[in-house]
C-alpha cells in the first residue's frame, strides 16, 4: 500500500452550554418546546431520522441546562463544585490544623479516631452542619506540626439512629492500604513533607487516536502484582516504541478484590495501593507525558462495590446514602450498588472525582466504563439492541444518569479542551458522541465493542474458506455517521478466562512448541501468525477513528488472563505479561511485535485514522479479497487460503505511482518475502468498482 499525500484535519471544540430559568407556570411540554438546542440542526442533518425524537433530546438539554444554572446559583459555578476534594475528607490548612468533612445524612453522630488519638472512639466527635454534613477541626500539635501524622491510619467511627457504632474509610480517602493478613483496606492518612511534582506538560491531543490498553499489576512476566515503578521504567519504553500515543490504564481506583480487574470500586480518590505509592503513579504519567504519550483513566461511575467497611456502601448506616435504596439501587448480575445520579451531593462526589484525577493525577481523560448499564433503567440486563431508535429514547432511558454523563461530558471539555472521553456503550446510542450543545452525551469516542466480537465468532465456527467477507466488511464499517469510534481486534474482555487471545484461538497449544524461528513454520503456526496480523491491519485501517490494542496482544501473547482467586489456588501464573517472550530473539514474538510498531508508525505518518471512512471497492467473496483507499492509502488484503493472484485489477481513485510502504509478507514479520518491494505500480485512467482510475498488483495468500 501506499500513499499520494497526507490528510488534513481539524479538531473543533464543543462550545459551552448555556442556562435558562424557566417560569414555573409553564407545563413541562411548554418548556420542552421552548428550549433551543444550538446545534441541533447539525444532529439532523447528519441523521434526519433522529427528528421525531426531538422533544426527547430538548428535555435532556433542558434538564442539563437547569443543572447548570443551579450549580451557578447554590455553588458558584461548576469550577468551584468539582473542586469539592479541597474541602471534604481532610484537608491541611495553612497553619497545619485539620479540618475534616464528611456527608452521612443518616448518621446520628461522627467521631474520628486513629494512630493519632491511640484509636479513641469518642474523644474527637464532628459538629453536625446543615444538609447532613459533619465537620472537624484538628489544631497542630505543640510543635506546629499537624496532630494526624503522614502515612497513620484513621478511621470515621458513625453512630446510626439505631444505635449501631459502624467504622468507616472516608468516601474521600485519598490513599488506603492492606495490611498482607487483613482482609479489609485501611484509611491511611497521606500528606507526604515533599510529594512528587509533575514537570512535564500534558501533550497535545492527537488527531490519531492509538490506544494501548494496559493493568499496572500485570505487567511484568514475574507471577506477583507488578509495580507503578516497573510499568514506568519497563513498559513505557516498550509503549513508545510501538507507536502508541495514548495508554488507557485500567485497575487504577482502588477495589479491594483484585480479581475484580478493577471494576468494583471501593475508594473512588484512592489510586491503588497494591502497586505503590500515589508519587509512584504520578511519576509514571509524568514520564509518560515526557514521552508524548496521553494517560487516560478507566473510570468506573457506572456502579459501586458492596463492601461496607471498606467502600461506600452503607457509610451512614442506610441502605442509601450514595446509592438509591434497593431494588433501583442494586445491580443483580453485577452484585454491586447503583448510583443515585439526582442527589446533589453524589454528583458533587462524582464530579470532583473526575476533576481529582485530572488535576492531582494529571490524567488527560477517560474511557466511562458501563454506560449501558448507566443509560437504561434495565441496565441492558435480558435486552437486546436491534437499532431501532425506539429502544434508545423513552421511560426505559434513566434520564438521571444520561444528564450526568452530558454533565461530565460539558465540565470536563470546558476546563479542559484537550481532554479525551470514551464510551463503554454496547446499545448503540445515537448522538453519544456528539456534543451537548447538539444535543449528544459529548463523548469523544465509543469503543466499536461488535468488531472483536466477530473476529472471535469467525475463529471459533468457521473455516478459512467459509469466512464472509461481505459481513465482516460490514461490521468493521458499521458505525454512527460523524460519531468516532475506537476499533480494536481485542481487547482485556476478548482475553479472560472463559476465553482467549486472538493468538491462541489462531494457532493454540503450538505455540509452546513451534514459535522458534530457528525451525520451519508448521501451517497452524504459519497461517496464525499471517491472520494475526492482517485482522489487526484490517481492524485498524477500516474499523474506526481510533484504535486500541491490549498490552500483550501486540506480539501475540498466548493463552489467556486469570487473576488469583480461590478457584485456582491464587495462582498468578496467568495474571502477567510474558514480555520476555518479545525478548527472545530466536522466538517468533519479536516479528509479530515488530508488524505491530509498524503498522502504527505507518499510520503516524499518513494518518487514516483522522480520515474520513474508507471507500470500499471490493469485498470478493470467492477470492476472499478485500481492497479500500482511506487517506491515500491503498490498502489490499488477500484472505484466501490457498490463492495468490497476479495483475489483479483494483480500484484507487489518486491516480500515480504506488509503491509498497507495509507488507505482512515481509519476511522480518514472519512472513515468506514473496514480494519486491521495489515495485512501482502505476495507475490507469480506467474507471473501475466505482473509483476513477485502476491498477494491476500482485499479491499472495494470506497478506495485504
């Protein structure tokens, strides 16, 4: 393939919502009918069908518009609102007293105890404040110092109406630790005399969206919860060298069951203590910027962990508090708790969470984990989504928690025009990601979770003959007109136990055997190792406006991920990364590795992913071929088995000379060198599959 110039394109920044006050005597449709989304007209002109939804998305925008206007009113703004961690929890004050706030509406009484006070129960009892708030002012100790060491535990002792004594963490505890033979997390007071200062600035946001998909504890080929520290010294090279320029760290909020893979979360402020320190993780996006690499954050806000004496569950002693009350607050498949969007003081907690990570972190954004479950009041539970606009607008929509996103959405891009949003939707939603002022969610991206999906269905039923490329072709290009997607082969869910990676589906317990280059490749490791990367390279050229892969998968790590847990004696023997595997010279990981850091620098230099869709001019079943141009690239995969072609006539509309610029057949990717690439190939004025111009090329099985 080869490329005739480069793509421009240009980022353009949702501009601000505004607020109005609505008179109370007017009806709610009366209100809906008066309000003016100001670009909606660009919604409906990229999707008419979206029009008799109209009153649907003027109440959204209206509901988004009052929040606002309320925020500004009984806070100040959004700015002072979403700074909400300077206030609650602890803070230092200038002349090092403590001053301690917490929110437990249900709560009779508030006593702190700790290190600090020899785990006195009720010697430092909170003043109660209006609106279920509950303060405390420590004083230094005599010599200045603040009377709650850095590095103590505490606790926040609540008495209940029903004379229950409970003992919590702070839901805004900024750091909590494990002792190695306890079973629950401790508050641990963190307020180091010389904290870790952040010197590189955030990078600009890229055009070209290249994702890798990373878990700090299972990073290292050792079979024990890696390190902040070694991803910072071992894997980030390995990132940059690749071709990446975004990292999406998961498992970073503190949850007290590692197995979780972080997505039951128990303190929402905390980064997680079992991989280091929070200097150690700000050191590693530091670095990481350093490098030119964005940092974003997998947030969970979709739901909760149910521990009680470690999370948020229950802190004041009710069933409610952070949550609604069961059943709405409880999530049956998940076993976890429900947030309740419309409460000020969650969206307070929630907000300020978001705004924590990106100014005390330095994170550039967030891939929203759960949004399904978030958007329907069926959480997506027992439902299927067959596209009809029906099903994503109506008294099945929480409204609550789809203004909450618009809400996040609106701050985060106002405060922070470079900061990056992505979706975790399986519905479908339309206008997710599409700005507020249109009337969207004002997502960045949604993840294309239907893609790897059908690559693992086709390697589990099908045969390499009875692959249909016309369905593949179609599920790699059917998405939102004007809505960016991330494309990806596979992700951390294509590979947990259950499941496998890619790389094992294609060539399974060979790969124990038969990865050495010093020996000829058998055909399960040779036709492996060429799927292996024509469905990455397809994916990525053809799938989407971003594209993630999951670290590892790169160069083709076999088996699967399983995390310590009773079911397999607490074997860690899964839950690592085999980089030393990319290491070996002699092994055949290093050329999958190296089509990989290829194929991303290739499109760093002619940048499809910021193009527009790729035109596709063929989808040839019976040749099993596929040929699309995307941003001057012509791009030809051949998939048949048993067949090479020769002066096969394919349709590129630049007409000119094309050259080879990425060959899976190259003989460093572990392919056959059945090519010259010094071959010119010279377009024709022959119209042809709906393109200008034509040429012959020559290709070979199993390689674009």
């Amino acid at each position: 393939m080869s490329v005739l110039g480069a793509c421009q394109c240009q980022c353009i920044r949702a501009a601000a919502v505004g607020a109005r006050l609505v008179s109370t005597g007017e009806t709610m449709a009366d209100q809906e009918d008066n309000v003016t989304i100001p670009g909606y007209s660009r919604l409906l002109q990229m999707d008419p069908y979206l029009k008799p939804y109209e009153r649907d998305f003027k109440r959204r925008y209206e509901l988004l518009q009052k929040q606002l206007l309320q925020l500004e009113e009984a806070e100040g703004g959004f700015d002072l609102f979403t700074r909400s961690y300077k206030t609650f929890g602890v803070q230092r004050r200038p002349d090092n007293s403590l001053f301690f706030k917490e929110w437990a509406p249900a709560a009779e009484a508030l006593f702190l105890t700790g290190d600090f006070n020899n785990w006195d129960k009720f010697s430092h009892p909170y003043t109660k404040k209006e609106f279920g708030k509950w303060e405390l002012i420590l004083p230094p100790k005599h010599d200045k110092s603040p009377a709650v060491d850095h590095n103590t535990k505490l606790k926040v002792v609540v008495h209940t109406k029903e004379g229950k004594r409970l003992y919590r963490i702070s839901p805004w505890a900024k750091y909590v630790i494990k002792e190695e033979k306890s079973v629950i997390y401790d508050w641990v007071h963190w307020d180091p005399p010389q904290p870790y200062i952040q010197i590189h600035p955030r990078p600009k946001k890229p055009t070209s969206l290249r994702i890798y998909e990373a878990h700090v504890g299972i990073a290292s080929p050792e079979g024990k919860i890696a390190s902040y520290t070694n991803f910072t010294i071992n894997v980030l090279p390995r990132i940059k060298d690749l071709g990446y320029n975004c990292i999406q760290l998961m498992a970073v909020m503190e949850h007290a069951y590692y197995a979780s893979f972080g997505y039951q979360i128990t303190s929402f402020f905390a980064a997680s203590s079992r991989y280091g320190t929070p200097d150690e993780l700000k050191q590693l996006i530091d670095v990481a910027h350093s490098l030119g690499i964005l940092v974003l954050l997998d947030v969970v806000h979709s739901h909760a962990s149910k521990n009680t004496e470690d999370g948020l569950n229950q802190f004041d002693g009710s069933d409610s508090c952070f949550f609604h009350s069961p059943p709405r607050g409880e999530h049956s498949l998940w076993d976890s708790r429900l947030f309740n969007y419309s409460s000020w003081e969650v969206l307070r907690f929630l907000l300020s969470n978001l705004r924590w990570w990106m100014e005390e972190y330095r994170f550039d954004g967030f891939r929203f984990d759960g949004i399904t479950s978030m958007l329907y009041h069926h959480h997506g539970i027992g439902t299927g989504f067959s596209g009809d606009y029906s099903e994503y607008f109506g008294l099945q929509v929480d409204e609550d928690s789809l203004v909450y996103l618009m809400l996040s959405n609106h701050i985060l891009h106002t405060l922070y025009p470079d900061c990056i949003t992505i979706a975790e939707d399986v519905s479908g939603m339309p206008a997710l990601c599409r700005g507020v002022e249109e009337g969207g969610l004002g997502f960045d991206y949604r993840l294309a979770m239907a893609i790897p999906d059908k690559w693992i269905q086709i390697l589990k039923e099908l045969k390499d003959e009875d692959w249909n490329i016309g369905n593949i072709v179609h599920t790699l290009t059917n998405r939102r007109y004007g809505e960016n997607c991330v494309a990806y082969a596979e992700s951390h869910d294509q590979a947990l136990v259950g499941d496998k990676s890619l790389a094992f589906w294609l060539m399974d317990k060979e790969m124990y055997t038969n990865m050495s280059s010093m020996i000829p490749m058998t055909p399960i490791i040779d036709r492996g190792m060429q799927l292996h990367k024509m469905i990455r390279l397809l994916t990525h050229g053809l799938g989407g406006e971003g594209y993630l892969n999951f670290m590892g998968n790169e160069f083709g790590h076999p088996e699967w991920l399983d995390f310590p847990r009773e079911g397999n004696n607490q074997s860690y023997h899964y839950a690592r990364r085999q980089f030393n595997l990319v290491d070996m010279d002699h092994l055949r990981y290093c050329q999958l590795y190296a089509f990989d850091r290829d194929m991303n620098r290739t499109e760093d230099k002619y940048g499809w992913l910021a193009a527009p869709p790729a035109f596709v001019s063929a989808k040839h079943e019976e040749d099993k071929v596929i040929v699309f141009d995307r941003a001057n690239v012509l791009f030809i995969f051949n998939f048949h088995p048993s067949k090479s072609f020769q002066d096969y006539r394919v349709a590129v509309e630049v007409p000119g000379k094309y050259k080879i610029k990425l060959d899976s057949d190259a003989v460093q990717y572990g392919g056959h060198g059945r090519l010259d690439h010094n071959t010119e190939f010279f377009t024709e004025p022959l119209p042809f599959s709906g393109r200008s111009n034509s040429i012959k090329a020559l290709f070979v099985q199993n390689q674009i």
